[in-house]
C-alpha cells in the first residue's frame, strides 16, 4: 500500500460536536466559485410549520406558507430554506403529478381534499424535511445549528418508532464537469461504499425498507477496469443500463440531468429527477438522538470519497485490491471489504 501524507483542511469556524468539518480538495469550482452544498434532514416530533419556525430563529427571513405541509422560509442569510412534510402527495400544487389522462382529471378534481386527508393522516409516520439552500463549503459549519436546535426541541429520529426511517442528505457541488472527474468521483464512492456504510451503522429499518440499495458488483466491475474512459454521453448511458433506479447511496441523476437533461430524460423518465450541478449523497440514518451524531462526522466521510478520487495512484492501486476481493462474487463478503477499505483510508 502506498503512504500518503495528506493534510486535512479545516472548514473555518467554531468546532462542532464531530469536531471540526474538514474541506475537500477543491473548495473551488472551475469558474473559481467558492463551492456549495446543500443539506437536508429527516425527522419527526416537529409539524413543518415548527420546523419553519426554528430555521427562521436561526437564521432570520420570513415564513411563508405554500400549503399546510410546505413553508418556505425566505430571505435568510442563506437564501430559502423549505420545511415540509415529505411526501409529493401532501402538496396540492406538486409538479410532478401526471398532467393528462384520466388519472390527472380525477387528481384535479380531489387533489386539494385529498392532500389535506393524505398530509393530516401520513403526519404521524411521514418524516418532516428540511432542505436547505446551497451553502458556501466555509460556512457549512453554521448548519451544525439546525441538527442542535431540533435535538433541543425533541425532534425524534429513525430510533424513536419502528415506523420511522429518516435520513441525512449532502448534495455537494461537483468541482468540475467532466466526465474524467465524475468518473473518479464514482469510482472512489464504489471503492469506500462498504466502509461508508460500516461507519453509519444505518438503522435496521433501512436496512428492511432498502433505503438506498449498493452499486451492484457488476457496476463497480465494469467502471473499475482501468482501460474504461468514456465520454459524458457513454458514461450517461451505462449508468442508467447498470442503475435504473435513483435509489442508491449516491445518485448520479441530478448531476448527469443537469449535463444532458435530455438523454437522461430519455433513459430515466423519473419526474422526481431535478437538474442540478451536485452529487447526491445519501446517508441512510439520521441520529439525532444521538448525542455524539453530528454533520461534521458525516461530511467528513464525504470528504474521503472527494480526497481519493483525487489521489489517483491510491485509487488505481485500491481498485486494484478491490477487483481482487470481488473477484466475480456479486457479493463477496462486504464487511472484510469494509475493513480492508479503512486501511487506504488516511488517519
């Protein structure tokens, strides 16, 4: 294995309860932007007006509300945060229901008294969400605020019922376009997915609701290989033939759909697909309950994917090991893997 003497970057400002957010390699884009990210929380214990509410309280704006189930709280320091119950069929002014046929007229007739039914009912088991807007990698630490602030007011988690399943999402602005650097991307998630997923310890409830399914092995296989280098509209198609779902722990069809919206239209008709420059990571737990659980320890994960997709011998020579393991298993044994992956991974 090859030493690596790599020196963390800190995320300016005061610690959180993880300790310190640590910046990945490129804080800038290619434009020479200070790159964002943006992040959303599942929960429950709070209605989405409470939730607007709090945001308001810690970051200023004002609250407006879309429907009883959606409020959008604007003109923060950050720009607008939206707190909803998370569901598409709580909203009556959703875009993502069908716009013909006969489904869309009986929709039109009953949408707003079924909304309203859907969202009194699916309150008690749906999750509240809040997304917020892209925030600048410096200040990534002020949103630390949010996790403390709905922990303070009982906001449960994942483990308070066994019908919950509430979950943590990073949405990283990618630092470059390309393809050659998506592709690294993709490449160092499937290399650190097991270990990832090892030191989330996701809730057996997501494990039974299949929250976010792995890469098949045939994927980390096929992209892995050394001679792969596709263009973008190559790499677009053998995503969507390998995952014809967005339901994985990182979904590449936002980023893809904002590169070429339409071919990824074509092969992935999924209207809840949005457009937009990031990578979509999605943690398959969120603790709140949890005294020791934190964004910075989450994120800081993240960063280890970005560092070694930028460190291209350790990726080389961890793909490498990885193509060993696998050898032709679909399965192989995922927890050796996941301690094997920690050792490449630096202190």
């Amino acid at each position: 294995m090859i030493a690596h003497q790599i020196a963390h970057q800190i995320v300016p400002g005061p610690p959180t309860r993880g300790g310190p957010l640590r910046m990945p390699p490129h804080r800038h884009t290619a434009e020479g932007r200070d790159r964002r990210v943006g992040v959303e929380v599942e929960f429950a214990g709070l209605d989405a007006r409470s939730a607007a509410v709090l945001v308001q309280g810690l970051f200023g704006g004002r609250v407006r509300e879309c429907d009883p189930y959606r409020f959008a709280v604007e003109d923060t320091s950050f720009g607008t945060f939206l707190c909803e119950l998370d569901s598409q069929y709580a909203h009556p002014t959703d875009k993502s229901i069908p716009k013909s046929g006969k489904a869309a007229e009986l929709i039109e007739r009953l949408r707003d008294r079924f909304a309203s039914t859907f969202g009194e009912v699916s309150s008690h088991w749906l999750p509240v969400e809040i997304v917020s807007p892209p925030v600048p990698l410096g200040r990534l630490h002020e949103l630390e605020l949010v996790l403390e602030s709905l922990r303070d007011r009982g906001a449960e988690d994942t483990g308070a019922s066994v019908f919950y399943a509430f979950a943590l999402q990073f949405n990283p602005e990618a630092a470059r376009l390309e393809v050659d650097h998506i592709l690294a991307v993709m490449r160092a998630y499937v290399l650190l997915e097991d270990w990832l997923k090892s030191r989330i310890g996701p809730d057996q409830t997501r494990r039974l609701l299949l929250f976010a399914t792995d890469f098949p092995g045939e994927w980390g296989r096929y992209v892995l290989r050394p001679e792969y280098a596709p263009d973008l509209g190559q790499f677009i198609d053998d995503y969507a033939r390998f995952n014809p779902t967005r339901n994985r722990g990182l979904d590449l069809y936002p980023l893809l759909c904002h590169l070429d919206e339409a071919r990824v239209r074509q092969l992935a008709p999924d209207p809840l697909i949005k457009a937009r420059p990031t990578f979509h990571y999605r943690l398959p737990d969120a603790r709140l309950s949890d005294p020791g659980w934190s964004l910075a320890a989450e994120w800081n994960d993240w960063v280890e994917v970005e560092r070694l997709a930028d460190d291209p011998p350790r990726l080389a020579a961890m793909a490498d090991a990885w193509m060993r393991h696998r050898g032709r298993s679909e399965f192989g044994s995922r927890a050796r893997w996941a301690a094997e992956a920690a050792l490449w991974v630096p202190a």
